[in-house]
C-alpha cells in the first residue's frame, strides 16, 4: 500500500447563511457555518468522491465548466481561493 497527496483548485464563497466551498477541479462542493467547517467538509467530500471514481474505475477529474466558474462568472462571490490536499491510499487488489 502507497500513500499519494493529490492537490486541488478550490473556492470559498460567501453565501447569506454560512459559506461553500468548490473543488473547481473535480465540481464537488460544500457548506458550512464558518470558511473552516465549509473547508474540512469539501476535504471529506472530495475524498469520498475519489475514492468512489477510482474504485468504480471512473475518471475523478471532471473540472467546474467555464460558463459555471464562480472566479468567471460572479468574481465577487469569492472570499478566497485555496489548495485543497487529500491524501489517496492506492491498494493493488489481484
């Protein structure tokens, strides 16, 4: 078993009630009551969602489209931007 630390392009925007948080690089998101809670249930999210599309041998890159990217589409929107790191345990299973 090998441990690999993938990174990721995320954003953290302010809604009217808490915040969310986009991985723009597989368009997975979250929410929470403060930017931190919205980060560490992305980071959970994100993982969950990996590990699903390499287990069902499926791509789990799938980049936020342009016409949908909030830095594009409503750039005052977001609060920050950040590197989301999700460690990926690799198990070889014959």
């Amino acid at each position: 078993m090998t441990a690999s630390e993938l990174a990721f392009s995320c954003v953290l925007l302010k809604q009217p009630k808490g915040f969310t948080a986009l991985c723009l690089d597989v368009d997975v998101a979250s929410e929470g009551p403060t930017p931190a809670k919205a980060k560490e249930m992305l980071r959970e999210a994100v993982e969950l969602y990996i590990d699903s599309a390499i287990e069902n041998n499926l791509p789990y890159l799938r980049p936020v489209p342009p016409a949908q990217d909030p830095r594009i589409v409503a750039p005052d929107s977001v609060q920050k931007t950040f590197r989301l790191k999700v460690n990926l345990r690799v198990t070889a299973v014959a």
